[in-house]
C-alpha cells in the first residue's frame, strides 16, 4: 500500500481525509473487492483518522463484485465508522445494497446514494460523532 500523509492508494482503491472530517474513497474500476481488500481499506482509514470514529464517503458506482464475507467484514467494524455513505451506480446495485443492509444490520448508520453532493451533505451531520478507539 502506497501513501503520503494525506492519501492512501493501493491496487484497488484510493482513500483520504477530506478537510471536513470524512474520509473518501473511490475503487478501481471494476475492482472484484475481496476479503483482504476490505480489510486493507478499514486498516487504512484507521491509519487516515488515528484510529477516530469518523464519517466515511465509499464511491461504488464502478466497483465489481464482493462476497458475503467481504460485506459482512464493513459491518463488523463497527469502530471505525461513525456513519457510511454508498455512491452507487445503477438501481440494481442499490437494490442489492438495501437488501445487504437490512440483513446485516450495521450498528452505525449506512445510506445509499446516486451523487456525491448528496452523500457528503448527510455525512456533514457525523463529522462531531467521531470518538477515540479503546
């Protein structure tokens, strides 16, 4: 993984916190995200934040596929995000993204969206959430 203090890339995505307090992150194009992929970008939002509860802005609309233990592995860190917005690309991907949500049941709030603009006003309301990690 590849960084300088303000970005975090690596094969499959790029990350950064914004000056607002969200950290951002775009996959690559049609990335099949894997288990260790999701695990490298949570381990890289920890290193972004300082290990800080914080709002986290994911644009999806080009990512490819993830399995249920990938999914799962978002919602199981739970210390991490104090709130996740989803940038999807088409109604299908937010059709099975609901779905995802309304079986795992993320312990922090989680919204999908079709723009940017959207997402980062909704997450504006997390950014004084944030709390260190025990």
């Amino acid at each position: 993984m590849g960084q300088d203090a303000s970005v975090i890339t690596h094969p499959k995505f790029r990350m950064w916190l914004r000056p607002d307090g969200i950290v951002q992150m775009v996959w690559a194009l049609r990335a099949t995200v894997l288990l260790e992929d999701a695990t490298a970008a949570l381990e890289a939002m920890a290193q972004l934040t300082g290990g800080r509860r914080s709002p986290l802005l994911v644009d999806m609309r080009d990512t490819g596929a993830q399995d249920r233990a990938t999914r799962a592995e978002w919602t199981r860190r739970s210390d991490l995000s104090s709130a996740v917005g989803l940038i999807v690309g088409t109604p299908l991907s937010r059709m099975v993204g609901n779905i995802f949500l309304r079986m795992n049941k993320p312990q922090f709030p989680v919204r999908l969206f079709d723009t940017e603009a959207p997402a980062l006003a909704w997450l504006q309301g997390f950014v004084g959430e944030r709390q260190h990690l025990n």
